[in-house]
C-alpha cells in the first residue's frame, strides 16, 4: 500500500455515535422515510462504518486518507484493494432523495 493508490472500500468504527441520536432522515418532509439501515447517516445502531476513500500518505503505520466518510481521527480498521470483480454486478438502483440529499455532499465550503 502506498500514497496515491486508486480507491479503496474501507472499514472503520465509530466510537463518537451517539444512540440517543439516532434519526431516519434528514428535516425533508418531501422525502420518503426509511429505515436505518437504508442510509448512511453516522448515528447508527451498528458502530462499525464502510466507504471508499484515497491514501494520501503513510508514514510508519499511520495513514492518511480523503474522502473517508467519518469523523476526523476515526480508527480504520481495514482497507482492500479495489476489485472490480467485487463491484456491483448488473444495473444498480439509488433512490432519488439519497441523489438529491448527496448532491453537494463532497462539495467544500
């Protein structure tokens, strides 16, 4: 593994959740309700988080990454080399309110 590597799924775990907070969609009333498991949100029953992300830097055993979605400092306990074989096979289908609520998720502010 080394900087500059292509994407990779990653697994971490989230101590930060709260499961007092724990919410089925954002304030939209125009957007369907569904049930925890159908989003991505951080206070979840499960603690343990799974996204794609790009090393930026390892020095010794402490890596750098972007596009990890979690907290800053959040443990990542594992990283795999992107398989296309692994991907989706087929069509896949997304929801429209998950299409509009990411629309400017990775945007900086």
């Amino acid at each position: 593994m080394k900087s500059g590597d292509d994407s990779r799924p990653a697994v971490f775990w989230s101590p930060a959740i709260s499961h007092d907070l724990l919410r089925v969609t954002r304030h939209n009333t125009a957007w369907l309700k569904p049930g925890m498991v159908a989003q991505r949100a951080k206070n979840r029953p499960n603690q343990l988080g799974s996204t794609i992300c790009r090393i930026l830097k390892v020095e010794g055993r402490r890596l750098f990454v972007e596009g990890l979605d979690a907290v800053d400092g959040t443990p990542v306990l594992d990283l795999k080399p992107w398989v296309h074989e692994f991907a989706p096979r087929g069509p896949t289908y997304q929801p429209n309110w998950i299409t509009e609520l990411m629309s400017e998720y990775w945007k900086k502010s």
